[in-house]
C-alpha cells in the first residue's frame, strides 16, 4: 500500500480534545463490535494519533472500556427518557405513573435491539452493581441526572405515590422488574427470540411490560 493512502497522523488536539475523540473511537468500536470490539490501538488509529498519545488519557485498554461503558449507560439512560417523555402526557396521576413505567421497560428493550453493542457494553464486560457510581460522577446518567437503575426506581415510586403500588409490594420491586426485562433483552439479542422482526418484538415487549405491571400491582404479598 503507497504510503499516500494511509492516514495522517494528527500532532496535536486542545486540551481535552483527545480524550474525547479517543471516546468517540471506543464507542463506535463498541457499536461495531461490543466490549471485545474496543482495543485501545484501533481507537487512535482511528482519532488519527500515535498509540502512545492515547496514554495519557487512558492508561490501558481497561481504562478505555470502563470509559466506553459509562457511555453506554448513559444512553441507555437517555434513551429511557426518550420513550417516557413520548408517552401521552396524562392529566390523572395513575395514568401518567403507569406511562412511565413502561417507557423505562419499552426504552431499555429498544436500546437493547437498537445498540446491541453498546447494551453488551454495558452489562456483559463485567458485572454491574447499582451502587457502583461515583454520586459526583454523571456520565453514567441520562439528562435528568439519573442513572438506567434510578429511572426505574423513579417510576416505581411515581406508581407507589400514585396509590397503584402497595407499600408492601415497592421493596425489591426494581429487581423483579428488571431481571423480566434485562431477560426478554438478552432472549432477543443471544438467544431463541434474536431471529424475530421488529414487529414481533414490539408486540413481545408490550406484553412483557405489561405483563410484569399487572404482576406488581396486582400479584401475592407472598406466603
């Protein structure tokens, strides 16, 4: 290959210009590839700078992926605000509650079929803890300040508040309802469900959504 054809090499970036389009690199990797598909190389290669510049902004390949990772689940985050904020706003309280709810369960199932990369990102390069973050750190966070898991809890309390939750029922409710949802997304991506349309897995969401909403409002206290 002539020497022509390759790509420059950039010298220079203002502060904090390369560090961001290091990102930008990682996420696109993420996107093409999920977290296997990020290698510190390629993101400067593709930023246009030698490999060694990358290191003092990320300090190995492990520092890029948790940088990529937060990323991630920021969209996630926004993406979630995205379908709530598309819901019809509803003047009675149980009704705008209930919407809520489920843009939090049809937007991260959208993002999960959308992103693909970027949701394997998110969970699968290593596990997640909701109690993970830094409170003084946003990135991980949607436009309203809160992270995929605080979006979830926000609308269970919106639906608690409403009079739709039983107190006795709100304890936990954030896991029964994300371990449905985070199944149904993995069942799409990896699984039997990753051969259906878009249509068909709409319709699946839908149901599913609903399906876990009748569950909390309306299934056993236990025995």
């Amino acid at each position: 290959m002539s020497t022509s054809t390759l790509r420059p090499v950039r010298r220079s970036y203002r502060h904090g210009d390369l560090h961001r389009a290091l990102l930008e690199a990682g996420i696109a990797l993420a996107r093409e590839g999920g977290p296997a598909g990020i290698v510190l190389r390629e993101a400067t290669r593709r930023a246009g700078v030698a490999p060694n510049a990358a290191y003092r902004h990320f300090k190995s390949h492990q520092d890029l992926l948790e940088a990529v990772r937060a990323a991630a689940l920021s969209l996630l985050a926004r993406a979630i605000e995205t379908e709530i904020d598309a819901a019809p706003r509803r003047r009675d309280p149980r009704r705008r509650a209930r919407a809520a709810f489920r843009g939090v369960g049809l937007g991260y199932l959208r993002f999960a079929r959308q992103e693909p990369g970027l949701f394997r990102t998110a969970f699968a390069a290593r596990p997640f803890g909701v109690d993970e973050f830094d409170p003084q750190d946003t990135t991980p966070r949607g436009a309203s300040g809160m992270d995929p898991f605080e979006l979830l809890g926000h609308a269970l309390d919106g639906m608690a508040s409403a009079g739709l939750l039983p107190a006795a029922r709100r304890p936990g409710a954030e896991f029964m309802a994300w371990s449905a949802v985070h199944g149904m997304a993995m069942l799409m991506l990896d699984g039997p469900l990753r051969g259906l349309g878009d249509a068909e897995c709409e319709a699946l969401a839908e149901r599913l959504v609903a399906m876990v909403e009748q569950g909390l409002l309306a299934g056993p206290l236990g025995r």
